[in-house]
C-alpha cells in the first residue's frame, strides 16, 4: 500500500563472491552449488 516502504537499499554483489578457488571463504561452488542442484532437480531442464 502506499507510504508503507520507507526505503529501499540497491546494492551489487561483490566480485570475489563468484570465484572458484578464493583466497578466504567459501567458494560459488561451495555456497551456490548446492542451490543450483536443488533447481535442476525439482525444476528440471530448462
């Protein structure tokens, strides 16, 4: 409804969140990995 959001925050995502082999951390296979076979499981080929 309106006057309910008073704001909204826009951020992008940093770079170093998509490599495979980080200096620190977890990688996109590690974090996004296991997601994306949950999508390809139950939604299928797309």
């Amino acid at each position: 409804m309106p006057g309910q959001i008073r704001g909204a925050l826009c951020e992008d995502a940093p770079f170093f969140a998509s490599e495979l082999v980080p200096m620190y951390g977890h990688s996109v296979r590690q974090g996004a990995g296991p997601l994306f076979e949950l999508f390809r499981t139950y939604l299928g080929d797309q």
